[in-house]
C-alpha cells in the first residue's frame, strides 16, 4: 500500500471534500501563497481557485468570520496556524460557534471546522507548543477530534468538514511529517466522529491515550511484551463526544487503566476519562489509574528543560510494571 | 432625500415604529411584573434605525443584532407572536424559548440573532458577506447593528480591516446612543463620532439623524446599492440616544432622569414623524393614531398568544446541541 505523510493526508482530505462540495473553502493566514507552515494546504489554491483565502492576522475574524460563513450556508474550514493562538478567538469559539445552534433553538447549523496545528515541535516554547485540547471538551456544542496516524487524519478531517456541527481538529506539529499506509480512495472507511478505536487487543491493561501520544502507548506496550504484559491500545481519536463504552469495556476486560497525552496532566482531556471509569467501572480495576501528562509550567525553550516537560515511554514501563509487581 | 418614497412605504414605517415602540413598552411592563425572566434591554426611542435600515433590505439579506435587538427583529419581519413568545420563554417562540430576549433569532426572515457578546456580531456579518460574494456568488447584503460602546471592541477592528480590504458587501450600523451600559462615551472613546473610525479603514461613512427614518432609509439605500454594485462596506453613524436604562430595572443612579426625559420629548421618533415626510406625503393625525392604535392591538395579542404558550418541555433541554 501507498505510504504519505500525515501532512500530505489533510491536504488529500481537503482536495476531496472541496472537490465534492462547491460550499466547501478554507480560509487562515500564510495559507494560500506559503501553502501553510506545514505544507498542508500546498497547491490546493491551484486546484481550487479563490477557495483558499489568506486572511490578515485576525483570528476573530478567522473564526467569527467562519461562524458567519457557515450561517450564510457555506462549509468553512478556519485555520489556526498554530493552536495556541485560538485564545485570541476564544469567543467566537465557546460564545459564538459552539452556542448558535442551541440558543437559537435549532434555526441554525454550523458545519465548520477550526483546524489547530499543536504539540512540542523543539524551541516552540511557551507560546507555540501548546496542546489545548482539553479547554474545549467543556464545552457542548462544539466536537473535537486529535487523530494520530496519517490514514486517521485523512478520514477524520473528511468526516469534520461533512459534519453539520462545528469540530475543532487537532494536528499535531510532529506528526505533520510521520509517514504510514494510507488505503487509496475507493478503499478507504469512512470515519464516524465519536468513535475510539482498539489499535491493538491485549487482556493486561488498557492504555488510552490520542495524537502524539499514541507514540509513547505503542513503544510502551511494545517493550512490556518483554515482561509478558499484553497492553490493549484504544486510540481515542475524537475527545468529545468521546467512547465511553469502547473504554469502559476494555477495563472490565483488563482490569487496569493507563492515560496518557502530551497535554497538561491538570485537567487534562483525559481527566474526564479517569474521573468517567472511576464512577462506573471502578469495580473493576485492580490498580489505581495511571495518568501520564505534562508538568504544571508554561513550556520552557531550554532543551534542557523542554526535555522534562515530555512523557517518555520509560515513564510508561515503569508505571505499569509497578502496577504488576508480584502479581506476574 | 435621494431616494422616492411612497406613502405606503411611509405608512410602513411608522407602522413598524409603532409596532417597536409598544413591544417594548408591553415587555417593559411585563418584566417589571415579574412575568419575564432573565434581562431585557429596550430600544423605545432609537426605532427610526431599525426601521429605516431594515426597510432598504430584502428578506434575504441578513442583519446580525445586538442585546437591544427587539427593534431589529421587528424591522426585519419576524413574527411578534413568536417573538413575543420568546421573550417569555415559551416553546412556540423563535428559538423555542432557549434563546429569550438577548440570543432572539429568525432565519427565516434573514435575522441571524441578537448576540449576547457587546461586538460579537460584526465577524459573523462579515463572514456571511465574504461567504455570499466569493463562495455563493449571490448579491446578498449583511447589515450588523452596534452601539457606541460595542465600537471600541477589538473585533471591529478585524472586520471592518476585512470588509473593506476584501470589500465585502457588509453594512456597519453604528447606533450612537451615548452610553455603554452605564458609562458615557466620552469617557471611555477616543472620537466624537464614531464613524470617524471607519475612515482608518479608507471605508465610507454617513452621518445620519437616528431619529428620523427617511433619513436612515435613504443612507441605508446607498450603502445596500454599494454592497450590490460589489463596492464594498459603507459605515453609517446613527445618532441616538438611549432613553432606558440599560436594562429593565436599571436605578439609572449614573444620570438625570429629567434630562433624559427632555431628550426623549425633543427627539422621539415617533412624534417627530410627521414633519419629517417628505414633501407630498402628508398624514392626519387621525390617521397617524389609528396606525398605532393597530400596533398595540397586534402587540397586545402577541402578548396574549405568548401567555397562552406553554414553556418547553423537558424532553427539549437535549435537544439542539448538536445537529445529529
């Protein structure tokens, strides 16, 4: 099977999508004449003529002007340039694009979607390495989604642009250039938003994570295979609405539960994950929950101090294995 | 006057003042009986805006409005009884009562909701506006009405750079009426008239008398006539005053009520109307009454259909957070 980059993906997604709806357009800055900082949008302003608009730096405007598009009928897909900047559009977020349809009753749909490159990319520091995922699933009206591989990035974002509610995606800056399998067209699956999928089965422990964490979940799980631990991986994949049953029933098969993600431990995404099993399934698990996340400090520029602000597997093995002292 | 106006136009808009006008006087008495709940901001002096702006648009086109919005919904061609409705609560009203007096909404008649966020619509406005030149290729127009205080918001600035550099067919509404809840805007804004800002944006600006309507409708048919021709925003400052309070209840301790008072008996609109018709449209004050006597029966029936309406059900509180 053909292999592309997850960056390549999006922008496959987005030459479909916009292929088959003419109300399909995307607007963000350096989007159209740079191709976006990551190369996801390139040649799509060719392909797609006055359909990939480079907007001033105005992120309400990016964002209320999506609100606006999406009212007017249209199926806008905003971009962010990099996630940490969606604090400037806040309201227009949590006020506007996540509101409209409820308190007006219903009148209106809002098919848009806010795309946010986010993660550690190495020296981004503070303000441009951020994973703020979790701000977002306190809010009901708005989805949100973080896939992890190139094929999910694809079939995710297609899913986010035919939905009729507004999604906020997720797309990590490491993984941008990751390269993996990706199914020809005709072969492809649809994704369905809100649904986790069981990477890998296992009867030990289920590890639970999304995004670039799934990377620390795989070479974990990999490396307590030595220990004769068989880790089940669930890729969340979307956060909210998010598969409390995928997750709930793969505890009560394997009785011990591991979170992990790149985003701040403090509330993080996750949280609710942990909080959700510990109300309904905590009968079922034999050992705390472990939780993996990042430190509770603005992300530092020093590589000497970046460095521990990231979860490594070996944080992983460790936990888990200590999980399992004495009783394998 | 540039633009000819008939006498049914003109008995249109002193019927939809009218019609403003006792609304907000029935939901004035209404909340004060305790019957309404949560906020409600009235618009009972500042009626010749709605109205005028709203009489040079088709139902098509659309207006994003402010917490002051019951005028605009009016002017736009909503449904009082649902309006009414909404206000209250109910479940027959606009937004099957989710959204009340301050998140009011009728997209069937281009009305895409007051907001709740002072300045939070002028990027929908203009979202809608860029959506309709360059993706639907149609000649809609997007009107976003906004006081003073609302001006001095960071998002005018990102819309009206927007609108003006894309030139999108979007109309800045800027009801000048003094105050921003309960601060004076010469405290808190750099410029006499608000339209002066527009200039930073090489965008055109009107001055108009907010309190009369033929003069708010003619602007109003310019700037549509620019939007359509694909030229692009036009700013037009209103000037106004509130004659409320903020809100229903506000004690009004920051002012005189006298003077306020005063100002409402020197320019209200609705008095004022009959010597502002052009030449060759002339009514009789029998007429005139009659017009309004209508008005507050229709009011005073929406009123009743909104009481009569029961509140949403329970099995509605899920419903419409999402689409599917």
């Amino acid at each position: 099977m053909r292999k592309i980059s997850f960056s390549e993906a999006t922008r496959e997604a987005m030459a479909e999508e916009m292929e088959k709806y003419p109300e399909v357009f995307v607007m963000g800055e350096d989007i159209a004449r740079q191709g976006g900082i990551f190369g996801q949008f390139k040649g799509l302003p060719d392909e797609f003529p006055g359909r990939v608009i480079d907007t001033p730096i105005s992120e309400t405007f990016i964002v209320g002007g999506g609100v606006g598009a999406a009212l007017a009928g249209t199926r806008p897909v905003v971009d962010m340039h990099f996630a940490d900047f969606i604090g400037v559009a806040m309201d227009e977020v949590f006020n506007q694009m996540a509101k409209v349809r409820y308190m007006f009753g219903g009148q209106a749909k809002i098919p848009l979607v806010l795309r946010a490159p986010d993660g550690l990319a190495g020296g981004g520091a503070a303000q441009h390495s951020q994973s703020v995922e979790s701000w977002f699933i306190h809010i009901p009206g708005i989805q949100v989604v973080a896939p992890s591989n190139p094929y999910d990035a694809k079939m995710v974002l297609k899913a986010a642009i035919e939905s009729d509610d507004p999604v906020l995606y997720f797309e990590n800056k490491v993984l941008y250039k990751e390269y993996a399998e990706v199914p020809e067209k005709e072969d492809e699956v649809p994704y369905q938003i809100g649904k986790a999928r069981i990477e890998r089965e296992g009867k030990d422990i289920t590890i639970v994570s999304y995004s670039i964490g799934m990377k620390n979940a795989r070479a974990a799980a990999d490396r307590l295979l030595n220990d004769g631990i068989q880790a089940e991986i669930i890729d969340l994949i979307t956060l909210s609405p998010w598969d409390k049953e995928t997750v709930i029933s793969s505890v009560k098969k394997t009785h011990r539960l591991c979170l992990v993600s790149e985003c701040v431990k403090q509330g993080g995404a996750l949280a609710e994950v942990a909080a959700t099993v510990a109300e309904e399934a905590l009968e079922y698990l034999d050992a705390p929950i472990l939780r993996y996340g990042a430190p509770f400090t603005p992300i530092p520029f020093a590589p000497t101090l970046e460095k521990l602000y990231r979860v490594y597997p070996d944080d992983l093995v460790k936990g888990i294995k200590g999980v399992f002292q004495g009783t394998i | 006057m540039t633009v000819t106006i008939s006498k049914d136009q003109a008995i249109k808009f002193y019927e939809t003042m009218c019609t403003i006008r006792c609304f907000e006087e029935s939901v004035k008495r209404d909340f004060l009986n305790g019957d309404i709940p949560g906020f409600v901001h009235l618009y009972i002096g500042e009626e010749a805006i709605g109205t005028g702006i709203c009489a040079a648009l088709r139902t098509t086109d659309y207006i994003e409005s402010t917490h002051r919005g019951h005028g605009h919904c009016i002017a736009k061609g909503a449904d009082i009884n649902k309006m009414m409705a909404e206000v209250f609560g109910k479940r027959d009203g606009l937004c099957k009562g989710k959204g009340g007096s301050m998140h009011i909404a009728d997209f069937s008649v281009g009305m895409l909701g007051a907001n709740g966020v002072v300045g939070g619509g002028y990027n929908l406005a203009t979202g809608a506006a860029l959506a309709n030149k360059t993706i639907l290729k149609n000649d809609k127009v997007s009107v976003v009405f906004f006081g003073d205080g609302a001006s001095n918001r960071g998002t005018f600035h990102e819309a009206a750079n927007v609108a003006a550099v894309w030139k999108l067919p979007v109309i800045f509404v800027n009801e000048m009426n003094c105050w921003a809840s309960t601060t004076p805007y010469r405290t808190t804004t750099s410029v006499e008239d608000i339209s002066d800002r527009a200039i930073g944006y090489g965008m055109p600006r009107v001055i108009v008398d907010g309190q009369n309507v033929f003069e708010v409708y003619d602007a109003a048919c310019d700037a549509v006539e620019r939007a359509r021709r694909g030229e692009g925003p036009t700013f037009i400052e209103a000037k106004t005053y509130r004659i409320e309070g903020h809100f229903v209840g506000d004690p009004e301790k920051y002012r005189k009520k006298e003077e306020t008072l005063q100002i409402f008996n020197d320019t209200d609109p609705l008095k004022l109307f009959k010597d502002q018709c052009p030449d060759g449209i002339d009514f009789t004050q029998e007429e005139l009454d009659m017009i309004l006597t209508i008005a507050r029966a229709k009011v005073q029936a929406a009123k009743e259909f909104a009481v009569s309406c029961d509140y949403p059900d329970e099995s509605e509180f899920y419903k419409d957070v999402y689409v599917d």
